[in-house]
C-alpha cells in the first residue's frame, strides 16, 4: 500500500524559534495525539556531523563575520532551542549520531577536549560514533569517551583498547520510556579513519538485527530506535533488511532531508521492513546547521502509529543561549598562537589570483595532496583514484614564499570542506568537464559558477575566445597519459561541497559520500612532507587554438542532437 502523507505546516513552541516544521501523518491513523487509547507518544531531538561546528558560521563554511548576511549553527543555539521546545515535550531524547571530530580549530586545537565539555553542557541522553571519532587513534577517543557523562552505544564495534571496551555497549535501555536505543558505525572506518589495530568493526545490519533479537528474548522492550552513523542509502538497506526496527536516525552522508532548496528526500523518508512494516528514517543534514526533530507514537508491539516534526532550521534568527556562546567565543583566544605556528617552507610564491581563469601554481599543489593522501591510503592499483579535482572558488588566498604558517593555510582554505572519493563513467566524466571549462552544466544548462585545478594524472585542454558562445569549450582530456574513455569507469578525489552539488559542477549530486579529512588537514601533511615547496606550473589546464576548439563545439553539438 503507497504510503500518503498528509502535511501540515505548524510553528515550533518558543519565541526564539522561526523555523517551522512539518506535521505529518501514518498511513495507519487519520489523527494524532491518540494517548488516551493506550498509546504512546516521545519525542526524539537528533544532530549529526557536527565536525566541530562549536560556534556559528557563514553560509560558506567560515566563521561568522558578518552576521548581517546570516550565520548558521552553533551549539549555543541548540541549546536555546531545546531550552524552549524541551519542557512541552516531557518525554524526549536528544541523540547525537557521530562525527563531531574533525573540521575546526576547536578540534584542530583542543583535540576532544572543549568538544565533550560542550555536549554535557548540552545534555545528550545517548551518542553513536562516528568514523572521524577515530582520526586520532584509540587512545585520544578513549579520552574524550572517559570525559563524557552520557552512554556511547556502537554495536558494531569491539575493541581490545580498556577505555573504549569498557565505554562502548551496543545499546541503551531508557526504562522510563521503555524503548532501546541501538548504535552502529560505518564498517569502512578502518579504511577512512585511524582506528587502533584492535578495533574492529562489523557489519551494521547483522549487528543491528542481532541487537534487536537480544533485547526482544530479554525484555519486555518493543520500542526500538537505531542512531545510525552509515550513511542514508545504507539506512535505507538497514531498514528494508531487518525486522522489529522502527525508527532510524542517521549520519555520515550529509544528507539534507526535508521540504527545502537542495533537499535529497522527505523528512522522514518512508522505508517497509522484511513484515512490510514502515521505518522512519531521519537525518540532519550536517556542521549542526540543522537540529532534527520527530515525535512519534508508538503501539503496543513498538509499530509507529503516528508522527510529525522536521528539521529545525538554525539562523540568526535563533537566539545563542548568552553563557554557552560567551564560553565558546573564550576558547578562540589560544588560536591566534596556534596559527601563527610554522609548518613548512615554500620557495616559491603559490599564487592564487588566476585559480578562476586557469591553472595555478596553489591549485597544482592542493589538487596534487589530494591525490597522494588517498593515493597512500590505497591497497591496490585497482581501487587507487587517478586524480583530484577541486574548484578553484575554494582557494581563497595565496601562500607567500618563504615560511608557511598554518594561519596561512587556513586562510587560503577556510571552508572546512572534506574530502571524497567519487565514480563517474567516462561520457559522464566528459560532459562535467566540458560544463565547467565552458562555464554551462551540460545536463541542466544552468551556469557553473566556479573553475577547476586538477592534480597530475589528468590533463585538459580547452579553447577560449569567439570560437564559442560561452567563451571556452573542452578540447581533449587525457588521464593517466591516454585519452579518456568513455565507456570506461573513474574514480577520482574531490570535496563534499562539490560532490554534493556545490558551483554546479556535478548534476545530480552524488548521494551517499564517504566523508574523509579536511583540506587544511591533509594539505598541512603534506606541506610536511614535502617541505620545501618548489613547484612549477606544467600544463595540466592549457588553452588551445581556437580553430581546434572550432571542430570541437562542432563535435559537442553533434553530440548534443543525436541525444536529443
């Protein structure tokens, strides 16, 4: 039976709240709030890939300078709203679903530590971890963990590490509501993160079932939740291959659910289990921009019945809880000297002024760190990507000659953006590039708003001038010293604001990405690395001849009509 929504838009209670969320209805009943028949009713607040968004930020990514154009965020925030919202909804948890390492100078700094200061200030009943929560091996989570006054469950996780195997259990009972929550990780952690050799992880769906059978041959407990850090597509898998699981909220992909611009699905997205059940799946897109929030009513046999929520949009016009911000904005003293430290040598200027017109020397080298952090994380020539792509909006200042401070590089790349590893095929790879050299996305035909640097591995060639209506067109692509093939298949390195549609340059975005490190993190690496930096300009990006580029547009169009 299809499932029918029935939408009602409703303001959230609280004065400091201009988000709106959305009221809607199971297939199963026509109305809510049906307690008085037997029936129970919780609410469940949920935030998830907050990569150490303590404070707000801009629409960009960067710390909030001018909050006239809007700043996002913050836990000051959240905390303003469950201040407001939490005491009409007596029967409420608030979950964390993981990744709140990794992506600010509150974590590049401190480490976990004004991290888990926060979240017990913001009162979590429960968190799941995430892949990032590893970054810095067993011992720095086991200390973080050691800090928190909330349980971690993870049930897909063992480890022989004392601190994480006495902290992490694979579910936790609330007996006032008589529902478990259960936890899973990514199993690709190992692989994207720096767990201690002791650590494993298992696949989510078994444990999660396993999970479920042990409660239910237990306990009386029917109502079940899942916080879920493996992304939405395999929430999606999670919930068509189990039973006994109702509702899930997830992370890791960043996926923005909900009934806004730029949205990847409802909020909740509708799933039916292995009995043709319906599980809830709900998520908070990421950086804490959002908080999510669903209340449901459970029957007798933990059957979701009804419910209604949304995600809660966090904007200037949420007001900070005043002694958690003045707490946050304390803790950005220390990194004026922290950024002020240096971390390599450069003996060439890494010019940044024509990254939006053409190659340039800082574009080659972030594009080639790229490529050789997942390059060194490869087990095999068959799975290694065979270049990187950045867009050069993202590089935001030079780097001087001489000595390289990590100021610098957080200056020249500010946005906290990841990395991500993505698959096209050839045809596809080839209308991408032609959509940004020529500045028109050729599936959607709306403008690219931002150029290209690419790594070694690939090379392009594009023409300028009145040869074209757009003012350049693609020429020739070669990767890995051939011509690109169009029926062939390649994965490549970029980051999550391109990936997930950021300056146009994918359409449609991916879904599902497997979030890595930070540019500035894996740029500092390499800075070490390969310190000092002494690079040139080779050719990577190079204009040709207009008459060329001619046959070209020709070609292009030919194209364009036999598809047509």
């Amino acid at each position: 039976m299809a499932f029918k929504a029935t939408l009602l838009a409703v303001s959230l209670l609280g004065t400091a709240l201009a988000a709106q969320v959305d009221h809607l209805v199971s297939r199963r009943l026509s109305k809510r709030f049906i307690d008085d028949a037997g029936h129970y009713n919780i609410s469940f607040y949920h935030i998830n890939d907050v990569h150490a968004h303590l404070d707000q930020f801009s629409s960009s990514g960067t710390d909030c300078t001018r909050p006239e154009r809007g700043c996002y965020g913050g836990y000051a925030r959240v905390k303003t709203v469950l201040k407001e919202t939490r005491p009409s909804h007596p029967d409420s948890l608030l979950l964390n679903v993981g990744d709140e390492f990794q992506g600010t100078m509150f974590f590049s700094f401190y480490g976990g530590e004004k991290i888990s200061q926060t979240l017990n200030q913001i009162g979590f009943d429960a968190m799941t971890l995430g892949n990032h929560e590893f970054d810095r091996g067993d011992d720095h989570l086991g200390e973080f963990l050691g800090n928190l006054t909330f349980p971690i469950i993870s049930a897909n996780v063992f480890s022989d590490h004392p601190m994480l195997n006495r902290t992490i259990k694979p579910f936790h009972i609330f007996p006032q509501y008589d529902l478990a929550v259960i936890g899973v990780t990514t199993e690709t952690t190992p692989a994207i993160s720096s767990p201690g050799k002791g650590t494993r992880f298992t696949d989510p769906i078994a444990a999660v079932q396993d999970t479920i059978d042990f409660i239910r041959s237990t306990t009386n407990i029917k109502r079940l939740a899942a916080i879920t850090h493996i992304g939405y597509e395999e929430d999606m898998r999670l919930a068509r291959e189990t039973t006994g699981l109702h509702l899930i909220m997830g992370g890791h992909s960043h996926t923005p659910l909900g009934d806004f611009e730029g949205a990847q699905g409802p909020y909740p997205t509708i799933v039916e289990n292995k009995d043709g059940e319906e599980v809830f799946i709900v998520t908070a897109y990421r950086w804490g921009e959002y908080l999510g929030y669903i209340d449901v009513t459970y029957d007798d046999q933990g059957r979701i019945l009804a419910y209604h929520g949304g995600p809660i949009h966090l904007t200037n016009t949420t007001a900070q809880d005043e002694d958690l911000q003045r707490q946050i904005d304390s803790w950005r003293g220390p990194f004026e000297e922290f950024a002020k430290e240096v971390v390599g040598f450069s003996n060439v200027f890494l010019e940044q002024e024509t990254c939006l017109q053409k190659e340039c020397l800082l574009g080659d080298y972030v594009s080639d760190a790229l490529l050789t952090y997942r390059l060194n994380a490869s087990t095999s020539e068959t799975t290694a990507p065979a270049f990187a792509l950045v867009n050069g909006g993202g590089i935001r200042a030079a780097i001087d000659e001489g000595p390289i401070t990590r100021g610098e590089v957080l200056t020249a790349f500010p946005f906290a953006n990841s990395v991500v590893e993505v698959t096209l095929s050839g045809d596809r790879l080839w209308d991408v590039l032609e959509g940004i050299v020529s500045g028109v996305n050729v599936h959607n035909g709306k403008p690219v708003t931002s150029f290209l640097q690419v790594s070694r591995g690939i090379r392009i060639e594009y023409a300028t001038g009145a040869a074209t209506s757009t003012g350049k067109v693609l020429v020739s692509v070669k990767i890995g010293g051939k011509p690109l093939d169009r029926t062939a298949q390649y994965t490549f390195v970029t980051i999550d604001f391109l990936s997930n549609g950021g300056d146009n340059f994918f359409s449609p975005a991916f879904s599902d990405i497997v979030v890595l490190d930070t540019v500035d993190e894996v740029l500092l690496r390499h800075i070490g690395a390969t310190s000092p930096v002494d690079i040139a300009l080779d050719g990577r990006l190079s204009v040709v001849r207009n008459c060329k580029a001619a046959k070209a547009l020709r070609r292009a169009k030919a194209r364009r009509a036999r598809r047509a």
